[in-house]
C-alpha cells in the first residue's frame, strides 16, 4: 500500500466515508451560529494552502507527483515549506475538516484524524525514507527544523 493509492484518491475516500457518516449515523450532529462561514473560511484556506505548495514545486522545477518521490530534483524548504514538510497534505485535510464542518457530524473528526494515521503510515513515511536517501543530511535537517503536518 505504500505510495501506490494517490493522495487524491486517499481524500476522496476519506471525503465519502465522511459523508455516509453524517449521512447514516443518527447521533453527532452539530450545529452552531457560523457553521457556513467556518466551512468557507476552511475550505479556501485549503486550497490556497494547496496552491502556494504546488507553485512553489513548479518554481523548483521538481516533481508534484506523490507517488513517486524518488523523482523529486530539488528538496523545497522555503515559503509555506517553512511551517509544514507536507503542506499538499495539510490542504487535503483542512478540506476535509471543512467537508466535515459541512455535514455536521462530530464523529467527521474521527474520519480526519483516520485520514492523517492513513497518510503518516503509508504516504508520508515511505516519501520521508525516499528523501532522505535522496537529500541526506540537508533532509534531516529540514526535518528537524520544520514540522510534519503543522
């Protein structure tokens, strides 16, 4: 399983079980004064959380494809790379705590943090193995410097 399902894909999953959940489930919905607004304010944190990261890779002119990070040409460590190793990441889960906002079913928070186990153990890891072989001391440096998710 290790970089073989797309993050994307991962998201989408992730996104239906939410949504079956809040869907299905008949306790944990929530409701609050703003609700709408929180969800928008997520949702487009993500994507410009999202956008910056993928400007910044093509600027390096190195690989956006997660699947394969052994393609990677330049180790980027600067702008929003400064405050998370995986900003894409972040993104595709800010969306997700915003989808999950949205629904109005607290135990959404439950799917987002299953999301992160997923992407720690079976994306995120195998990347940061790849990196270091490729990058060596200038990648741990970075990973001491700057944190995971956030």
């Amino acid at each position: 399983m290790e970089l073989k399902v797309p993050p994307a894909l991962v998201f989408l999953c992730f996104g239906l079980m939410m949504y079956l959940l809040a869907e299905f489930l008949p306790i944990g919905y929530f409701d609050f004064y703003g609700r709408m607004l929180l969800t928008k304010i997520l949702a487009v944190m993500g994507i410009v959380i999202a956008l910056l990261a993928l400007i910044q890779f093509k600027m390096a002119k190195t690989t956006i494809d997660p699947t394969k990070p052994d393609k990677a040409s330049n180790l980027v460590v600067d702008g929003i790379f400064k405050f998370s190793r995986n900003p894409m990441y972040l993104a595709l889960l800010v969306i997700l705590l915003a989808l999950g906002v949205f629904l109005g079913n607290a135990f959404n928070t439950l799917v987002a943090a299953g999301f992160v186990g997923y992407m720690n153990r079976f994306q995120i890891i195998p990347e940061e193995r790849i990196l270091l072989d490729k990058f060596g001391r200038s990648f741990k440096d970075y990973c001491i410097l700057t944190r995971r998710w956030f």
